[in-house]
C-alpha cells in the first residue's frame, strides 16, 4: 500500500520530457573534441507538486574511479529519494556521488542515475553542472525543450500511478513456464491459468539458466499478457548471504559473509531492469526474503531452537544490512511494492516472538538507507500450509474449564490461523510506526487442506485435544512441519481485497514446486538436505520432536514434483 514518499504518484501524468544537455567547453576552443563531460539531465514525469528525473554523465577526460557531480536549482526542488547515485542537497545546491559499484568511469564511458523530487511554481532544469569541479555549460535549450511523444515498440505508455493496493483492479502474471508444468499433469488445465510468484533464487536466475526465462524474458511476457488494462508481476527475492540459516533444503549459493556480492551481483542488477523504463507501465510486487528476519528472533541463543548458522547471521548482521539495502534499492522504482516476509502464525504467533519480528523488520526497514516507507506491506505463509481459517474454534474457546491455548496443537499460541495473525500483525506494525496504509498478502497456494481427512463440524468436548484436534482444518502432526506436507491441498484462489487489511489471497509458492529433497541430492544450487523433507524423520525442538509428515521421493526445493502436485488438487479447497 501507499509509501509516503511516492504517494504523490497517484496523481502521475507523463509529460513532454524536459531536459538540458550541459556541455563544457575550454575556452578559445570551440571544437567538440574539448569537451570534457557532457551532462544529459531529463524530466521523465512531473505532476502537479513533484517529479522525476534521469541524469547520464559522459565523461571525455581521463578515466576516473569515483565522481561527483553539482547542480544548483533556481527555484524550491527538493530530493527525496535517488537510486544509482547518493545524493545530498543543501539548500538549492545538490551533490550526487558514485555508489561503489558505478565509480568507474572511462574517457568516453557513461554512467545514468535517478531520483524523484517535489516542487511547487516553476520546475527549470538546473542551469550549470559541475563534475569533480569541471563546469559542464546548459546549452539553450532548457526546461522547454520537447521530449519523445511516441513512446516506440519498446515503451508501453504512461505508467500507472502508484495505487493504495496494486492487485485492485489488475490482472495477476501468470507464469508460462509453471503453467506449462501445471497443463501437463492430469487435470492441472483446471488452474493452469492461476497467477504465481516468479522465484529469483540465485544471480543466474536474473538473467535466465538451464533454459529458463530470465527476469527480462517474464516482464516482457508480462506487457503481452498486460494488455489495455493493469497487470501485477509477482517476484521472489531470495538470494540473502547464508540464507534460510535453520532449513538446510533452501540453502542459498552465497556465504555468510558475502554482503557485497549480495548488493552488486544480484539486488543492483535486479534494480536495474525494474527501473527500466519500458516496464514502467506493470505493478511489479516483491516478496523480499522469506524466512531470514523471523529466524533472528526464534532460531537463535538462547533457545532450544537455536542454530549456529542463525547465530551467525545475528553477529554479523547480513540479514539486515541485505534486507535494508534490497528495499531501498528495489523500492525505487515508483511502480515496485516490496512486501516484507512475516513468517506465519505457527511460528511468529507466541507473545515472545510477535513484537520482536516486527521489531526486527523495522530495524531491516531503516537500515542501509530504507525507510518505513520502503515497505508496502508484509506477506504471511509464504510457501507454507497454515489455515486460512480455522471454522470450528477460536483462541477464546474453552473445554472444561481449560482453554484452547492450553491444547498440545495451539500450545500457548495466540493465534490459530493465518487470516487472523495477519490481521493483528497488521495493526501490531502500524503501532510500532509502520505507515497506515501498510497492507498483507496471504499465500493460500497450499492450505486448503480440502479432501476427506477435512473436518466438517467442532471436535467433541471431552477435553480441550480432543476439541482442537477434532475440528482443526490445518491437519499436520505439527505446525512446525513445512516441507512437502501429506494430505495438503491447493486453498483459496487468488484475489484482491478479500478481507479487512488483506491486500490479496496470492500463490508465491508455485504448487507443484518442491520445498526440498527427501534424500540427499548433489546439485550446483546450494541446497543442503534438511531431515525435515525426510518422512522418516522423528522431528526436532522448531516441530515439538514430532514426525515431519513429509512425502517421499521429492526432488531438490524449486523442482517440479508431480506427486505432490496431484496431492494439492486432489485436497483442493475450495475443490476444484
């Protein structure tokens, strides 16, 4: 939902590009071949109190391994946020410097950055620019010049204004490479054309590998798919320095330590191509990695549920500082909502780890230059099987004078489902400073946990067991299970706006797509076997040392795995 400093975009209208190419010239030489940079500063959109604005600077002298570049504005603009570049201003007068991974800049090279401002009166493009202290002269065409009308084959138009909730009123992308594996399996026709979450889970993801579809290749597939209306393009990012530090099936390829490969390699890029833009026309949703803030408050020492490797990842801070650096550059883009992973009610739902989550989240949310406005929204139950809705009791339920919380299932929770904990977690960040309009996405690509195993009425009152376990929807041995769950089934189809504060029901696990391998796999992807996916496996303090209720034979995380994907229409519910 809306973050305060793009706010204004609603009102967003493309306007005939102003712009002003500086161009220096020695003095008594009026050759070309004098000139030492050129600066080409564009207008790309402006509305009534605010716009935004490119910037390329060639530079023709020697080669240059950091730069900053000066401006001053005749009138009251304001920078209010920037990407490919840090910029400072004081007063009218502005600096944008390097970032380290676009310092250099060879005689003849280029080098583009960005930023949005506010304004009110008169928007003139600056009248002089100076690059490391070499003046860079406008020349006369100024803030009236005519930009491009005709956007050309590869500009879609205007782009949408930014929007409170960016799946109403749109179309969702339907990935065709998941749809193609969903159309092959018996009956999969029948939801073959449901929308999924596109999985950048490594640096070569980005660019496409093993012959699949990069990044570029699916947002140009999701203009054809957009049409005259609003399209929404969900993406996974999901690439953290030792990422899922408590689940080795989802192990990452960087190491602990390896930040800046992290930024450069893999967030910079994708920034990058969201930006471009040809894409501006698309609502672009990021699910910004699963699972890595909620395993700082739970899996770490003290507790029983500690892992060195989570320890790790506290002490030295990559989940945060990776977190923070993806919002704020990923966000942008003025048509990208970033939605912050919020764990899911059997994990973050106990008193002890649901306001120190959000805590967590908001230190990731101010780090490396984010702000709370960064963040859109949070999404729950991503790739996991908690209920929805659980029909046939509720937390303030009592049996015999003993409360459902005191049941071995619910064990002292506060919560018993995900429409719920994701309403209270909502409202929970709102009061710790998250903006207002902040919203929650609830993946209900397999939670349905339909079939005949499904209750259809309360468990019997003899005790409070009995009762929970009797009428609960949600039938794992436990809600710590999370790999490859037996009997699980495809739930609510995905839409927007289905309940108060809920901005979608969305699929980002693709049904179908493994959560890890049940036996150990050598692979070049960096998952290790986790005992979790193993159906054998006696369980371990994170499920209450239960059984893991894992099918057999299933292949690495993220590889297609038919049985399971027979099993999820099989318990569908709503049945298909």
């Amino acid at each position: 939902m809306s973050r305060t400093r793009t706010a204004l975009l609603a009102a967003l209208a493309l306007v005939a590009g102003a712009s002003g190419t500086a161009l220096a010239v020695a003095p008594g030489d009026a050759g070309i071949a004098a000139v030492p940079c050129t600066v080409d500063y564009k207008v790309q959109n402006q509305w009534d109190t605010g716009f935004t604005a490119a910037v390329t600077i060639t530079n023709n002298t020697t080669a240059k391994s950091s730069w900053s570049l000066k401006w001053a504005y005749a009138g009251n603009q304001k920078v209010t946020n920037f990407w490919n570049s840090k910029i400072s201003q004081s007063g009218a007068a502005v600096t944008a410097a390097n970032e380290s991974y676009n310092g250099t800049l060879a005689t003849g090279g280029s080098v583009s950055f960005g930023f949005q401002g506010s304004y009110s009166g008169t928007n003139a493009v600056p009248a002089t620019f100076t690059l490391d202290g070499v003046t860079c002269n406008v020349d006369g065409g100024g803030p009236t010049d005519p930009g491009p009308t005709d956007p050309g084959p590869t500009d879609p138009g205007t782009p949408g204004t930014r929007v409170d909730n960016p799946y109403a009123g749109a179309k969702v992308y339907v990935n065709p490479e998941w749809s193609a594996n969903a159309a092959a399996e018996p009956g999969g026709s029948r939801i073959s054309n449901q929308p999924t979450g596109v999985w950048l889970d490594r640096i070569a993801s980005i660019n496409g590998t093993g012959g699949k579809m990069g990044l570029r290749a699916h947002l140009d597939e999701a203009l054809k798919q957009k049409g005259s209306g609003e399209l929404v393009v969900q993406l996974v990012i999901y690439d953290l320095p030792g990422r899922d530090c408590s689940a080795l099936a989802s192990n990452g390829e960087l190491g602990p330590t390896e930040i800046d490969k992290y930024k450069t390699q893999y967030i910079d890029p994708i920034a990058a191509i969201l930006a471009d833009p040809k894409y501006a026309s698309l609502r672009i949703v990021n699910t910004v990695e699963l699972d890595s803030l909620p395993n700082l408050v739970t899996n770490v020492s003290p507790r029983a549920t500690a892992t060195p490797n989570c320890d790790a990842m506290k002490a030295n801070g990559n989940y945060i500082k990776g977190v923070g650096y993806a919002l704020n550059k990923l966000g942008d883009a003025p048509n990208v909502y970033n939605y912050v992973d919020a764990g899911h009610h059997g994990w973050l739902g106990w008193d002890d780890n649901f306001k120190p989550s959000i805590q967590t989240i908001k230190q990731a949310a101010t780090a490396e230059g984010a702000t709370l406005n960064d963040v859109t929204g949070f999404i729950t139950n991503t790739a996991n099987y908690s209920a929805l809705k659980e029909q046939y009791f509720t937390i303030n339920d009592s049996v015999n004078g003993k409360s459902v919380r005191e049941s071995k299932w619910v064990d002292w929770n506060r919560y018993v489902d995900e429409l719920s904990y994701a309403q209270a977690f909502r409202a929970e960040a709102v009061n710790q400073g998250f903006p207002s309009g902040v919203g929650m996405l609830i993946d209900t690509s397999r939670n349905g946990w339909g079939g005949t195993a499904r209750p259809t009425g309360p468990g019997a009152m003899t005790d409070v067991d009995t009762y929970v376990n009797g009428g609960r929807i949600d039938r794992r041995i436990s809600t710590g299970n999370w790999c490859n769950q037996s009997g699980a089934g495809l739930g609510e189809r995905p839409k927007a706006s289905p309940a108060a504060g809920i901005d979608a029901y969305v699929w980002i696990k693709p049904p179908g797509e493994s959560d890890g391998a049940s036996s150990a796999v050598p692979n070049d992807e960096g998952k290790g076997f986790d005992r979790m996916c193993d159906p054998t496996y006696t369980g371990n303090p994170r499920n209450n040392n239960n059984m893991s209720g894992a099918l057999p034979n299933a292949p690495l995380s993220g590889h297609w795995f038919s049985a399971q994907f027979q099993e999820l229409m099989k318990n569908a519910y709503p049945a298909l």
